[in-house]
C-alpha cells in the first residue's frame, strides 16, 4: 500500500483541478482515472467564460473552435435570439483532449496521475481511506470525489443519493458537405424535446449535437435526436459517436463532504440547473476542494468543514436561486412563452450574464431594480437592454 496525503478519483474537470492544486500546494497526491487519456466522454465541449476564467495561466487549451455568438431558438422555425460579445461566447473543445491536458498539467505540477486505473472499492479505517484498484490499494486521509453521477465514492462514503439526474444524448457527426450547418455561433433550440432543449456546436471539422430533457419522463432521444437535425436542415453524412449519459442537476442533500471525502463536480451535483452546464463548477469545486485540504493542513475534519462553507458560498447557495428560471423556462411553458414574447432579449440578455459571467443567479434575480425594468417591459414593452 502506498501513502499520499490525498487520493482524487476521477479524472476529469474536477478532479484534475483538484489534483493540481493540491500538487501546487506541497501535497503528495495520486489521481486515478479509470480509462486511459485520452478517453471519450459525453459532453458538447462548449467552454463558457466563466469556465475559461479558472485555468491555470500558460494552460494549453485544446481549441476546435470559437464562437463570438450564442443563439436562442423557441423550437423549430421559431423566433431567435442572438448574444454578441467583443470576445467569445463559447469556446469550442473536445472533452478528450481538454481532459487529457488538464490531467497533463496535474501531473506537471507533480501529482501522480494514474488512468486506466478503474476503482474497485474504497473503505475506511483508523482515520484512513483505502481506495482499491487493479492489483493496488492507495491510502490516504482524504478523498476527493470527482468520479461522476454514477461513481463509488459517494456511494463508499454513505453520502445521500443524488435526487435528481437527467438524461442527455450527444454525437459527433460528419455533415453534407463542408460548412454544411456549421457557423461560428453555438445554437440551442428551447422545447426540443419538451422540458428540455436541443444544441448544435461546430467544431473544426465536425458538429457535436445533442439533446436533453429536464423531466423524468420517458422519451426516446435517439428517435428525438435525428428528428431534430432531420427538421433543421442538418444531413448526417457519418456519425462518428452517439453516446449517452445522466446529468444531474440537484445537490446531494445533507452535505457534499464527511469523514475526510469531499465530492466534487458532477459527483456533488453541481450542474447549472438553467443551462445544464457542468465544467464551470466542476473546474471550480475541484480547486475549492483542494485548497481546503490544504488549509487543514491535511485534517480531514478541518477540510470537510472549510470545503462545506467554501462550497455554499462559492456555487451552493446560487444553484438554489437558479432553480427559480429553470422551473419557468422548462416546466411552465405558457409563462415561459408570454416572458419571451414581451422580453425574449432581455431574457436572453440576463441568462448570458450569468452564464458568460461576471454576475451570478443570485445577483440578477435578487435584484430588485432588475425586476423593476422587466416588469416595466413585460407590461409597457418599455424595457430596452442593449444586447451582451
């Protein structure tokens, strides 16, 4: 058995974040990764700003391309709306080299990383965890969890199930021809399927669409994926891969760190219930969760309660705020209809500046003067924003 001061599992967003700053910080720590870089994962690769802004400075960015617009269809052949901005909007990856280069800077800084290296089990003991893989066991005091919705961490750990996760299918497909359905803009069209929406993101050579859906309800999205691309014009010449996976958009309930584990990233649930984006609070909990192990000074009692208060501040108590336009935008679509008739840019306008940054859910709808002029737009058509 061999001793870190921390054992990250999972080899994503999350957990490379985690693995380099505690490796910048003087820990002795090992990432585990059960597939080896560079691995496939389910996820359209659009990079918001607020994503961009956490990575370490001289990170090599794998780009495939980027976006100076964002635009808002209400389903097909409905009315659209744009986002500008005098920088990109969405910078365009693919997950397996963006993942790959995040584990390389990990290791960079002097972490451990160890993909293909599946964890078989995780126990705890004297003070100590035990995390078990393919002919090893690693020990530590703590772990942070960055292994996903459907990872053995939590579960190990006696953490409440995740209440809430939704399903996505993303592909990458070769189209007609080239430029075929490919813009510099990253479309999302709202209602497609119903309680959820529908993405198109070009990339350099190739489109990464995909759908999801907010409800639990059963709906085919293989049927409603190619539906989709069929009614937007887009014809698949090729499809390189269709792969899907649970997103989940609630918090595990009663805390995402004890007895010196702290789950990070999608293991915590910690995607944007408005837009499904998870990278950005990945990247962010991971670095979170490190510091306050480093902090502690390696007590996993100390690093569990700064994480928890770091955590709430920093993306918890947002989450919660944003769950308000998430449930108008997907499950109350008269509201949702008439709000977007009488404000749809405004609307779109106030979504990007929290998406995009600097403002967060809890500073646009806890303010009052922001009410104020949409009301005033709703009831007048008064309101006029310029565009993001």
């Amino acid at each position: 058995m061999e001793r870190f001061d921390a054992i990250v599992v999972g080899g994503g967003p999350a957990g490379a974040a985690a693995a380099r700053v505690l490796a910048e910080g003087g820990a002795r720590v090992v990432l585990l990764e059960k597939q080896s870089y560079p691995r496939v994962k389910v996820c359209g690769g659009g990079l918001l700003p607020r994503a961009l802004a956490t990575l370490p400075t001289g990170f090599a960015l794998p780009v495939e391309r980027t976006c100076p617009s964002a635009t808002l269809d209400l389903g097909i052949g409905g009315r659209r709306f744009e986002v500008n901005r005098g920088s990109p909007v969405v910078t365009m990856t693919m997950r397996a080299a963006f993942d790959a280069a995040l584990a390389q800077a990990a290791a960079s800084a002097g972490a451990v990383v160890r993909d293909g290296q599946p964890v078989r089990g995780a126990t705890h003991d004297g003070g100590l965890w035990r995390v078990a893989v393919d002919h090893d066991t690693v020990v530590a005091p703590l772990v942070v969890g960055a292994d996903g919705a459907t990872g053995v961490v939590g579960r190990a750990a006696g953490f409440a199930p995740l209440p809430l996760t939704i399903p996505a299918l993303e592909a990458e497909v070769e189209v007609a021809a080239p430029g075929a359905g490919v813009a510099n803009s990253a479309r999302f069209v709202l209602g497609v399927p119903r309680d959820g929406y529908a993405w198109i993101f070009p990339k350099a050579t190739h489109l990464s669409v995909g759908v999801l859906t907010m409800s639990s309800r059963p709906v085919n999205l293989h049927a409603l994926l190619r539906e989709f691309l069929d009614h937007a014009g887009i014809r698949v010449t090729r499809w390189l891969s269709e792969r899907g996976a649970p997103i989940p958009i609630r918090v595990r309930p009663g805390g995402c760190a004890r007895d010196g584990v702290l789950l990070t990233g999608d293991a915590a649930g910690l995607v944007d219930p408005v837009t499904a984006e998870g990278i950005g609070n990945a990247l962010l909990s991971g670095a979170l969760a490190a510091r306050a192990a480093l902090e502690a000074a390696g007590d996993p009692e100390t690093a569990c309660a700064r994480y928890g208060t770091a955590l709430k501040t920093g993306i918890l108590d947002d989450l919660i705020i944003a769950r308000l336009p998430a449930n108008v935008l997907y499950f109350h679509p008269h509201l949702s209809a008439f709000l977007f008739a009488r404000a749809g840019q405004p609307v779109c306008n106030g979504v990007a500046r929290v998406a995009l940054g600097p403002r967060t859910w809890r500073q646009s709808l806890l303010n009052p003067a922001g009410w104020g002029r949409l009301a005033r737009r709703v009831v007048t058509g008064s309101y006029r924003s310029p565009r993001v």
